[in-house]
C-alpha cells in the first residue's frame, strides 16, 4: 500500500492512498472461504459450495468491505504514525477522488481531504495583563446571606387570623346569583390560597383579618385579574373551562398556616454549622463571612478563567483554518444544516482557538498532572456541588468522603483529571503575565460584562 501527503496549505492537505490487489486479496480469500464453510445453498451441503460459486454470489461484496476496511485502517494509521494533527475526519476529495469499479478493477485510488490543527504563536510576558477580581464579603452581602438562612429555616405555625402571606385552607363554593351555592357548580373542600398572590387589592382586603370558620365572599376571576392560567391553578381544572368562570365563590375559613422566620439565635447557627460550632452572633456572622469568601473566589476563578479563554482566543485572532473541509464535516452530522452551521461556525472556530491554544501550552511546557492534584481537584469540584444546593459549611472530613467516591466512578475520573489540569494551566499562565487584582464587592462582581 502507497500513502503519500500533499500539503495544499498551512491548514489542509490531501492523502493520496493506493490500494493494491496484494493488500486485500489475502483477507478476501479468507472471507470468501469462511462464507463457503458457512454457506446455505440448495442443491449443495453445507460447507461443499464450490468456491466459484461463492465467489460470484457474494465477491463483490467481500471485496468491497475488505477494502474499505482496509483502507479505514491504514488511513488513521498513517495519521498517528506521522504525528498529523487533524481536526474533525478525513473527508473525501470532491475533485480528485475518480469514481471506483470494483467490477473491473485491481488497484484503487482513494483521496481524502484533511483539515490541520494550526500551530499558534503564544508569547506570554509580563506586557501582557489579565484582571482578576477578587470579591470581598462586605457587611451587606452577609446580612444578606444571614436573611436568607432565617426565611430558609423558618417554620410553620397555625394563625388566628388571615396576612396577606399566610397559606388558607377550606371549602370553596361556587354561587349564582344570589350568592347560594350554585347547582352543579364548582366545589372544593381542600382549596388552598394565598392572598399575597392575588393580582386585585380589594380581593385581596376580603381576606385579610378573617378568622377561622369566617365565610368570605369574593371573585377568583377578578382575583386574578382575568388570567385564565391562575384561574385554573387556583380552581384546579384546564385554562379552557377556567376562561368561563366568572362567578362569585364562597371560602370557609378552615386553617391558617403561617410561616415564621428562624430567630438569629442558638438553635438557627446550630442548625445551619452543626451543634455547639459557635455560640455568639458575632461568631456566626464570622463564618458566614469565611464562607462567602470562599465561595466568592470560587465565582472569581471562574471569571478569570473565562477572561483567559478570550485573551487566548485574542492570541489567535490571525489564525486561520480550513473553513470549506470543517463545515462539510461538521455537515456529515443530520442536526446540522447549512443555516445553524453558518450561526454557530464562529462560535465553534472560537473554540477550537482556545482548545487548541490550551493543549499547545500543555504540551509545550509539559505540563502533568499528579495524583494529589486530582485529588484537591475532586475536592474542589463536590465543594462546587454542595454550594449549588446552599450547603456553605461542610467539615473537611465530609468533602474527603465524597471526593473519594467522585474517584470511584469512571465516568467522572476524566473529567475531574481536565479540571485539575486546567487549573495547572491557568497557575502557569498566572506566573507568565501581569495579574492585576481588583477588590470588589459582589455586587459590583455581577456587573461586570460576561
């Protein structure tokens, strides 16, 4: 077999590969032999066709997936033993490629497109500079938090009478028109609402100061201001049904649940960092603090990150690829089609820029990845999970447990390896240029541009 490589230009070249009859024909008489042993023909036991006949019923077929088959296997072959470092896959050429016989020919050319990762000039010096914000946990942003786990660890309490926030229980009746219960009409004996949501201040004004077992007369249509989708919430049937319902409705009053903000107390701090922690509010609001920041520096890293991905991509910006081989392959996948291709094609080019610029870096500048850093990289990632979920304080003992089982499942080993690399990239690059740090508080932090 002759593979040869044609440069077109920095970007694209064309692999030339000759097929010879020597190169297949060996597998192909194997084949046909294993489908003689195998074959089911009248006339014929089995394994007794004669070879001839085998050959002319399925030849052509064997000798075509032999082929291919072969050619398959060396294509990428060559292209891993010569260190091609291609984007996507190999596409046939549109103009080269002659149309095969397999009827009449020996020897078989075949021409494959390629497009080539492009080298990028990376030079890093302390003329170049990068922002990172650092995001301090100011007395507003803990108060905030502070509130927050006061609402989220409340607790609900039965109420004498009715505030607009309070969840009512009881029996809603429909009525006619003289305000009786109406024949065959709308009747719920667990009926809840809440006042608050009601879209209409004189509705609303019927409910509040009403006691237990008080009836309240009031439309739910106007309540609603007419919306057919809170009617039928409120009512529990279908928007259609809802948009024909304009009557006045009876509730009866039969419990009101209140809910009760936590105190900022002992039982509140033992509950949210674990018994006997801290005693003092000045205590709490000291760990709050400790863990805002931690989890602030967790949104500043990602927001350098993403301010690194766009500086390398800067780097980049005279880079050019092969656009026409990309976009047929990229075309090769049925969700594509030309139209979200030419949305989504710079996005994409982006992409590759920084993928390609990160993974030169790496290479380059040999950087690896040792079992403790994957490690503090799982550590890192379940500290990230936790958060999203509102859990700040978790003993370090706790994050331990769960990294270790995150190391446990294949699934995720990977994942976590490229984060812990990542990170090893990113320390690299913060010792090779000018970081200039900004304190801010998080509320300057979400103002910033994405």
């Amino acid at each position: 077999m002759n593979i040869s490589l044609v440069h077109n230009d920095a970007v694209s070249s064309i692999v030339k590969i000759v097929v010879e009859k020597k190169d297949y024909e060996p597998q192909v008489e194997k084949q046909l032999r294993q489908y003689r042993q195998k074959a089911n023909i009248p006339g014929f036991r089995k394994g007794m066709v004669p070879l001839g006949m085998v050959r002319h019923l399925y030849g052509k077929h064997v000798l075509t997936e032999e082929v291919n088959k072969c050619l398959s296997e060396n294509l990428y072959k060559y292209i891993h033993n010569n260190d091609i470092n291609i984007l996507g896959e190999p596409l046939p050429n549109e103009t080269k490629q002659k149309p095969i016989d397999f009827d009449t020919q020996e020897d078989f050319e075949f021409y494959y497109d390629i497009a080539l990762s492009p080298r990028i000039d990376i030079a890093l010096d302390q003329h170049d500079e990068l922002t990172y914000y650092k995001i301090n946990a100011d007395d507003t942003t803990v108060q905030k938090q502070i509130d927050s786990y006061c609402k989220n660890y409340g607790s609900y309490d039965e109420a004498e009478d009715i505030e607009a926030p309070d969840l009512v229980s009881g029996v809603l009746s429909e009525l006619d028109e003289n305000n009786t219960p109406k024949e065959d009409g709308i009747v719920m004996a667990d009926a809840e609402l809440m006042p608050e949501y009601f879209k209409n201040d004189d509705e609303r004004a019927k409910f509040i100061g009403a006691k237990k077992n008080d009836v309240i007369i009031f439309n739910p249509d106007k309540a609603c201001n007419g919306s057919a989708a809170d009617l039928a919430l409120l009512l529990k049937t279908d928007k259609e049904n809802a948009t024909e319902i304009k009557s006045d409705f009876s509730f009866e009053v039969q419990k009101i649940t209140r809910y009760r903000q936590a105190e900022l107390g002992r039982e509140l701090f033992d509950k949210i960092l674990g018994d006997n922690v801290v005693k003092t509010e000045e205590e709490f609001r000291e760990k709050v603090k400790l863990s805002l920041t931690e989890q602030m520096k967790l949104e500043s890293e990602y927001k350098f990150l993403i301010d690194l991905r766009a500086f390398l991509i800067k780097k980049a910006e005279n880079v050019t690829f092969a656009d026409n081989i990309l976009k047929r392959w990229l075309l090769t996948n049925k969700e594509n089609t030309p139209e979200k291709l030419d949305k989504n094609f710079p996005k994409l080019i982006d992409n590759l820029k920084f993928t390609i610029a990160k993974n030169q870096i790496i290479r380059e500048n040999d950087l690896k990845v040792a079992d403790a850093d994957i490690e503090n990289a799982a550590k890192e990632i379940t500290k990230i999970q936790f958060i999203r979920y509102g859990m700040l304080f978790l003993p370090d003992h706790v994050v331990e447990e769960y990294a270790k089982d995150l190391l446990k499942q294949e699934d995720m080993v990977e994942e976590i390896t490229e984060r812990a690399l990542q990170d090893k990239l990113v320390d690299w690059i913060k010792n090779q240029i000018k970081i200039e740090t900004k304190e801010i508080t998080h509320e300057e932090f979400v103002k910033l541009p994405a």
